[in-house]
C-alpha cells in the first residue's frame, strides 16, 4: 500500500489514509488501495475490529480534483459510470466487511470524505471535526457515494435535506447532537476512545459480533417487526450452537475475560 497504512494488532485492524499534505483527499491510488483494503475483509474473520482515520489535521478532504480530471461530454455515458463505480464499490465493501469499523473523523470530511465516515459504523468527532455534502457545490449532485441512502436514516429526512442540498457544514457537536457521531472528543484522545471501544466489542464472541453488524444493516429496512425478529431469532440460534457460547457464560460467572476461539 502507498497512501493507506495498515497496522495490525491481533484481531484489531488500524487503516489510516496516509496524504496529510493532501489532507488525505483521494487520488487514484488510494481509491484502489480502500477498495482492496475493504474487501479484502470479507473473507479476513481472524480481523474482528476496524478503526479507520486520516493522518494529520483531517480524516478526508474528499476528491482530489488535481489528480482527476473531471469529466467532459466526450467521455461516455459508460465511461463515467465504471469511473464512478470505482468510488462507490469502496462503500458497498465496507458495509458488506463482516467487521464493525470505527471512524475517527478528526477535522474535514468533505464529500467523498463525509461518504466514507458515515459509511462506517460507529463515528467519533473532534471540535475540528467539519462534515459536508461537498459534492453539491461542484456542479454535482450531494446524492452520491450512499449518503442519500444512510443520511436521511440518521439523521432524518429534513436535517438530511438542509445538508445535502445547501452544502452546508456539520460541526463536530452538531453531528453529535444530531446522532451522526456517538460522541466528541479532545483530538489527543481520540484513539484512546476508539481503543475503548474496541476492548468492549472484543468482549463480543466473534460470530456474534459479526450477526450483530449482519443484523444492524438488514434490520434498518426489514419490511416489519416481525422480519427483523426472525434475523434476530435466527443469529441467536446460530451463536448458540457455538463453543464461544457457554465460554461467555463461564468467564462472566467465573468473573474473568472470555477466552473466545471462533474466529
């Protein structure tokens, strides 16, 4: 990888887009490098836990215009969906990657940037923290990348439209405020609360870990109560079948750490 560094501590992978003199805006290489690097994790169960960042003084300043050229009416209709396709199959990796991925989202995340933050699961900001549809002021739709499917299930339909069709920015307490990052952070500690986290979710079973980001993305369109209950039912008898099972129960009666072996 040449723009996104990866570092791996037992089940726990620390990815951070590596362009700070860029403010980690995206260029053609670490699109390529994002959409391998996510989905490659579908078929990684060993790596249970993703924290995602931007070095330096922003998580993602969007597309770097510089290194691509915009599109021109010689280009074909064709051309430019596979151009686009590129962007978007990094969001559909993500959400699809069995891991739970944590999004440290200090300073700008604009456009492409505010795309792949929101993609993540679980958000922290910084007072710097600056989120904006910033595809809207450059001639484009704001509707790209997910963000008209995931914002308005956030944050609901009006605040999602003030957003993405004035182009507007969200600051870190706002986004708070608003549900879009769980919570905001002094940026020294920012990977101290994301390490927090991840000790709780390492806490989890490994399968039930998994079912539970499984049962996150299908329950928030499950057509009823009673559809979502049966995926519910359904991961409840899966993870019951498992040794990880009755080794949570022995380490919470026995008062110590779980020992989990299902990878």
């Amino acid at each position: 990888m040449t723009h996104l560094v990866i570092r791996e501590e037992g089940p726990v992978v620390y990815a951070t887009m590596n362009r700070p003199e860029r403010l980690n805006a995206l260029n053609p290489k670490l699109v390529v490098e994002l959409r391998e690097f996510f989905t490659g994790l579908y078929l990684r169960p060993e790596i249970r836990v993703v924290v995602f960042s931007g070095a330096g003084r922003a998580f993602c300043a969007g597309l770097d215009l510089k290194e691509h050229p915009a599109a021109t009416m010689k280009d074909s209709v064709g051309d430019t969906l596979t151009a686009q396709r590129h962007f978007t199959g990094i969001v559909t990796a993500m959400r699809q990657c069995p891991q739970p991925i944590i999004a440290l989202v200090n300073g700008a995340a604009i456009g492409a940037g505010f795309a792949l933050a929101v993609a993540c699961d679980v958000r922290l900001a910084t007072p710097t923290t600056r989120l904006n549809a910033g595809f809207i002021r450059i001639g484009l739709s704001a509707c790209e990348l997910g963000l008209s499917y995931f914002l308005p299930r956030m944050i609901g339909s009006s605040a999602a439209a003030e957003f993405l069709l004035t182009g507007r920015f969200i600051d870190g307490e706002r986004a708070r405020e608003l549900g879009l990052v769980s919570r905001v952070v002094a940026e020294d500690r920012l990977e101290e609360e994301a390490r927090g986290l991840v000790k709780d979710m390492l806490h989890a079973a490994p399968l039930g870990l998994r079912l539970t980001k499984d049962a996150l993305n299908h329950g928030i369109d499950a057509p009823s109560l009673e559809s979502a209950i049966a995926m519910e039912d359904r991961n409840q008898a899966l993870c019951s079948r498992s040794d990880d099972y009755h080794e949570g129960i022995a380490a919470m009666l026995e008062k110590r750490e779980p020992r989990y072996s299902d990878g």
